[in-house]
C-alpha cells in the first residue's frame, strides 16, 4: 500500500480508512503516520530545513519554557524517563525547531504531548514535520496566541452535542458549563493525556486519516457516556459535581473496543462540522467581531491534504531508516562455505581393513587395491593326503601359490628362515578328516 500511496488514496480510499479503523499494525504505525498527515511529502520537499532549523540557538524565551515542560511529558515512559535523556533531547530538539518554522505561533505547551507521541513512532525529523501538518492542517489556530480556534470549536462541539444527546445538552446549559471548561485538553492533546495508550493509537490512527471530525466524535461520546442517563445526572447536582465528573471519566467508556466501536456508530460527518463551523463563525464575528488570528483552513483528513497539494511520485518513495553494510559478514560467509566444501572434499570414507581372523560363514572382503605381500615358501613342500575324504566340504580349502621357475628368484631351502604356521593352520592340519566335517 505504502509503495503506491498516490493510488490508493485517491481510488481506494475507503479501504485505508477501514485499515485505519480496524488499527494500524505497529510496525508499520510510524510510516502510516507519516504518509496520512503528508509528512512524508512535506519533509522531500524541504529537504534539509529541519537541520538548519536544529543548528539555529533559538528564542531564549522559548527555549526556558521548552525546558521545563520536558519532563512533564509521559514521565513513566522510557523515552523520557531520564532528564537529558535521547528522548527529551530529540523532543527539545523538535518543539524548537517548531518556534523558529513558525515565530508568529511559538511555543505551546499542548505541542509537547502531540510532538511526544510522535517520536515514540518516528525520528526527529519526521516527527517534527507530523507536528507542522498537524499544527497546519488539522488543528490550525489551535496553539496561537488566544486560543480563539479553541474555543471556536468548543461551540461547535456543543451545537453538536445537542444533536447527539439532548440529555447531557439540557444539563450542561442548565448550569452554564462553558465547553472551553472540559474540552480544551481533550481536543488541543488530541487526548493523547486523556484516554489509555492503546485507545489513544486507535484514536490517532482514525484521526489522521479522517481529520478532526474522530476528535469531535470521541468527546461526543465521552459527554454522552458521563451525561447521557438520568441516574448519572442524579450523581451531580451541580457545576462542581458535573466538572468532577468529566475530569474522572470510568474506564469501561475508555477501553478500545467501546470506544472505538461507540466513535464509528456516531452520526458526525465532515460536511456537519464544516456546516456547524460556518455557523459558528457567523455568530462569533456578531458578538466578538474579527478574529484576531486567521489560521489557513482545515483539512478534513489525509486524502484531502494530499489533493490539495499533489505530491510528486519521488516525493512517496519509501527511504531506509537504517542503512546496513556487511561486506565483511558476507566474506565470513563465503570462508565459511569454502571451508566446509573443503572439509567434504578430503574427508573420505576410511578403508575396510580385512579381518585375518575371519570365520567361515562370513562374507569374503571386498578386493582393495593394496599390493598383495609376496608368498612365503616354506621348507618342505607339502603333499596331499592320498586317501580323499568320503564327504567332500562344500568349501574348496585354496592352492598353495606356484613358485617362481625363473632361476634368479629360486633360492635353496637353508636360505630361507622357516615359517610359522598360523594357529588357524595348524588346528586344521591337527583335525582329522570326520573332525573336520564336524567342524565345518
């Protein structure tokens, strides 16, 4: 899917949304992360910008404030457990290089929690341009001095919630709970502070790929969960009680599957938020006037921001993280290999040494290449018995060897020492001719 992305995107766009829904393999999360916010594209088209912005000192005024929000951050992960840890230096890194890409913005403290959760999936680099499109196309206005996007999006969350259930709408009206009480740590955290670790993966894998209509929905359903029941209202009779009650929402509500399950069946669309936004405005510029901050317009999910700005086909090639080389491991190898063709090729079966001792009944060795020794001539000749046995054995005893007739090799009988006969020769020779029949 990640080698034609351009294709997917704009043919099959329903089927990554449904992988997202189902939930982004974690191998994989980092990558999709990237392609589903554009920052993959943004980062090969300003190649180089994040290690310029990284060489640069920075705003001292910043840079005080940066630093002690560091070990707010996930304090029990191992990331950023440690101060002046890879962790925290890599977020330090990245929350600066965002003030001085966007000096008008600067800091914001709701950038560190969204800036942290991406570098637990992704390096410096690719986490810093996922927070400038988040920042951008998702939630644009929201970090800038005044928080008027904010709350401009609390009113529509509120509008909304009318919809969703009366209910909690009556109740929080009823006491004048403002949405920017509850709501301003949901939505500028992305609830990355709120929810538990895997149900805010889920949320976030639906989030960039849908845009900020999946934050909507999850506070939806969060109000609706916590207010939605007469017997929960009974619980708080008041502003007080009401605010203690969002501010502890129960776990069952926030366990992945209900939760995502409960997102999915809400009846919230991108076209409602733009419709209720447009209204909101409306009613902002009579009682308020202008905005003082005028963000770029939202970008309602991934397939929108890539038509928006095109990339190239270079642009969404996949890059290697890590770049291995082992020539060395590769030569070992083929040692090794050469090694072992080696060891087959001299390692031969041993030879089969004869047993002089063996018994009649056995199999007679195979004939081997040795040279045969030269036959010892024995100092008599000897005759055969004239009488033949009456049973003849069924194994022909062998003939001596024929001496040589040439005259050089013949020598007298006192030059040559005697033999010894072999046990086996002269138990036989001691046999009678009836014991022999047994014997054999």
């Amino acid at each position: 899917m990640l080698n034609h992305w351009d294709k997917w995107m704009i043919k099959r766009f329903n089927k990554v949304r449904l992988r997202s829904q189902k939930g982004i393999p974690p191998a994989l999360r980092g990558r999709a992360w990237l392609y589903l916010s554009g920052g993959k594209v943004k980062r090969e088209q300003n190649q180089g910008k994040f290690q310029e912005l990284d060489s640069q000192p920075g705003d001292p005024k910043w840079l005080d404030v940066i630093e002690k929000d560091l070990h707010r951050q996930f304090p029990f992960h191992e990331m950023f457990v440690s101060r002046g840890g890879h962790g925290q230096k890599d977020l330090f890194r990245v929350l600066k290089a965002y003030t001085l890409y966007r000096p008008e913005e600067g800091y914001c403290q709701a950038q560190a929690p969204i800036a942290a959760v991406l570098l637990m999936h992704m390096p410096a680099e690719d986490a810093f341009w996922g927070l400038v499109q988040i920042c951008e196309k998702y939630l644009p206005g929201y970090y800038s001095p005044g928080l008027e996007a904010i709350q401009l999006d609390g009113e529509i969350l509120f509008a909304l919630l009318r919809r969703v259930s009366p209910l909690a709408f009556r109740h929080l009206e009823k006491h004048k709970i403002d949405p920017i009480l509850y709501m301003t740590e949901w939505f500028m955290c992305a609830f990355s502070r709120t929810l538990p670790w895997a149900s805010v993966l889920r949320v976030w894998d639906m989030f960039l790929c849908d845009g900020v209509k999946i934050i909507f929905r999850v506070g939806l359903v969060l109000l609706k969960c916590m207010l939605g029941s007469r017997e929960k209202l009974k619980a708080c009779q008041g502003q007080y009680e009401t605010m203690e009650l969002l501010r502890a929402i129960e776990p069952r509500y926030m366990q992945e599957g209900f939760l995502v399950r409960e997102i999915l069946e809400v009846p919230v669309t991108a076209r409602d938020v733009e419709r209720e936004h447009h209204t909101q405005l409306k009613r902002w510029k009579k009682n308020r006037g202008e905005l003082n901050f005028k963000s770029p317009p939202r970008m309602h999910g991934a397939r929108l921001i890539m038509l928006a700005d095109p990339p190239r086909r270079q642009d969404l090639l996949q890059n290697p993280t890590i770049l291995l080389e082992m020539p060395q491991l590769k030569k070992g190898k083929e040692e090794k290999k050469s090694k072992k063709k080696k060891s087959m090729k001299k390692s031969q079966p041993p030879e089969e040494i004869p047993n002089p001792y063996a018994l009649p009944g056995d199999s007679p060795p195979p004939p081997s290449d040795l040279p045969v020794p030269p036959p010892v001539l024995s100092k008599t000749p000897q005759t055969l018995p004239d009488t033949v046995p009456d049973t003849v054995p069924e194994t022909v005893p062998e003939t001596l060897p024929q001496t040589e007739t040439d005259p050089l090799h013949q020598q007298s009988p006192t030059d040559v020492p005697p033999a010894k006969e072999s046990p086996r020769k002269q138990s036989t020779q001691s046999l009678s001719s009836t014991e022999q029949d047994t014997y054999l």
